[in-house]
C-alpha cells in the first residue's frame, strides 16, 4: 500500500521560448502526500504509474475499512457502557 494520490500534473517549464508560456503546458503524472505537514510531489516514470494507482487505491480502501471499524467498534463499547450500568447492582 502507498500513501498519496496518483494525478497528471499540466505545468509550464520556465523557458521563455516554450509553447507552454501561451499553449498547452506539460504533463506529468506524479504521487503526492503529505508528510511531517508538508506536501510532496514525486514525479512517476510511465512504466509505474498503474501500479502506483493500484497501490494507493489500496490504501484509500484500507482506510475507509479501518474507519468504518473504529465507527463499529465505539458503538460496540457504548452498548457494553450501557450493559454495564443496567447490570450493575446498587449497593
């Protein structure tokens, strides 16, 4: 699983001269995350990029599962609460 979202990025180059300062700007497909509160940028070679989108639609679905688990389970711990006191005998 890999952490981040796969997207083509349109970007210009910095040359005065290119197309891309009036036209059609550059494409890249890149990996991005967040890390230590910043963001990255990684650009990908072509042969990796379904992999890549494989693997992060890994992690996206792995979240929502662990999500969905942790949404479970407090429900879980409220019934047991309440189990609890009904149980519970007053002295």
């Amino acid at each position: 699983m890999v952490k981040g979202s796969v997207y083509i990025m349109k970007r210009r180059c910095g040359r005065p001269t290119c197309a891309c300062v009036t036209g059609e700007r550059h494409a890249s497909t890149v990996l991005s995350w967040s890390e230590d509160g910043r963001h990255r940028i990684m650009m990908i070679p072509p042969d990796r990029v379904s992999e890549l989108k494989e693997r992060t639609g890994r992690y996206r679905r792995f979240r929502r599962a662990r999500a969905r688990l942790v949404k479970v389970q407090g429900k879980m711990l409220d019934v047991i609460d309440r189990l609890d006191d009904a149980l519970r005998e007053n002295p």
